[in-house]
C-alpha cells in the first residue's frame, strides 16, 4: 500500500465510506483496507467513526486536516497538524476561523487618559487614540507627569 492509497482510505472512512467500495476504489483488498482500518482507529460506523475522529482530532492523536497520527512534541505547543503543508490547506479551508482570531477583542486601558478601551486583534496597543499617544508621547515633560507604567510592566519590574 503506498501512501496515496492510505490517505484515500482515511479520507473515505471519515466519510463514513464502507470497506468494500473503498477496496474498489484504491484497488487494494477488503482485507487490506479493513485490516488498514483496524490497526489505525479506522473502524466503526458512520456517525459514531466520525465522532471518534473528532475526538482524536480534538486530544491532539491525528491531524485536523488529514486524520494522519501526529506526533506531539515532549515540551511546547501542542500540534494541530501533521505538517505544514496541511496547516496551510486547513486554513486555506477555514478563512473565517483566521478571521476570527484575528478579531480577538482585548479590554484595555489608555496610558494617557485611564479610559477602557477594546482593541480588536491588538493586546498590546497602549492608547485609545491617537490624540492619547501624541499627549504621552510629547506632552509628558511639560505636564509634569510620571512616565507610565502598566499593572503588568510593574509586576515584571518585580520580578527582576
Ligand atoms: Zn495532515
Ligand atoms: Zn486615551
């Protein structure tokens, strides 16, 4: 079996596909593709295959994409994908879920004015406005005021 002909058969059986017609179609036995199926979490029906691919999926066990085993590194970020090739297929598929991280709303507080703001996809924005930044940036001097240091500036400042 080569590995087109493997990712035929993960393909088809997260469609629920049954072994026989996916024998017909890849030209490989039915024991073949069930055995294949067996020792790779492929077996089960419908509904309840699918839901254990999502599963998998969701624990980090197979690709989002393809459904190929991943292999989770020791330390780190935990893998979504099998490779790159598919990350980028799977966004390439997904535009809105793109669209959606990066419109992450962050509540944030103006260094010049104290005022909450949101700031979309941007949590490391520091004014509200521009005003607020040319008043920090250039006025600070002359208003006497102490430079700005935010809670979580402070807070590393500590640790130091
Ligand atoms: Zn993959
Ligand atoms: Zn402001």
């Amino acid at each position: 079996m080569n590995e087109y002909q493997a990712r035929q058969i993960r393909e088809y059986r997260m469609k629920g596909v049954g072994y026989r017609s996916i024998a017909s179609v890849t030209g490989l036995s039915r024991d073949i593709v069930r055995n294949y199926c067996k020792t790779h979490s492929l077996d089960g029906f419908g509904v309840e295959l699918t839901a254990n691919m999502k599963e998998q999926m969701q624990r980090g066990t197979v690709c989002v994409n393809c459904g190929k085993p991943v292999k989770q590194p020791v330390t780190g970020r935990k893998r979504k994908f099998c490779s790159d090739k598919c990350r980028r297929q799977w966004w390439g598929a997904h535009p809105g879920a793109l669209q959606k991280k990066e419109s992450a709303i962050y509540q944030l507080t103006c260094a010049y004015c104290g005022k909450v703001y949101e700031s979309y996809g941007n949590k490391t924005r520091k004014y509200c406005s521009h005003d607020c930044y040319v008043h920090d940036r250039f006025w600070r001097e002359e208003e006497g005021r102490e430079p700005y240091v935010s809670a979580a500036q402070k807070l590393e400042a500590a640790h130091e």
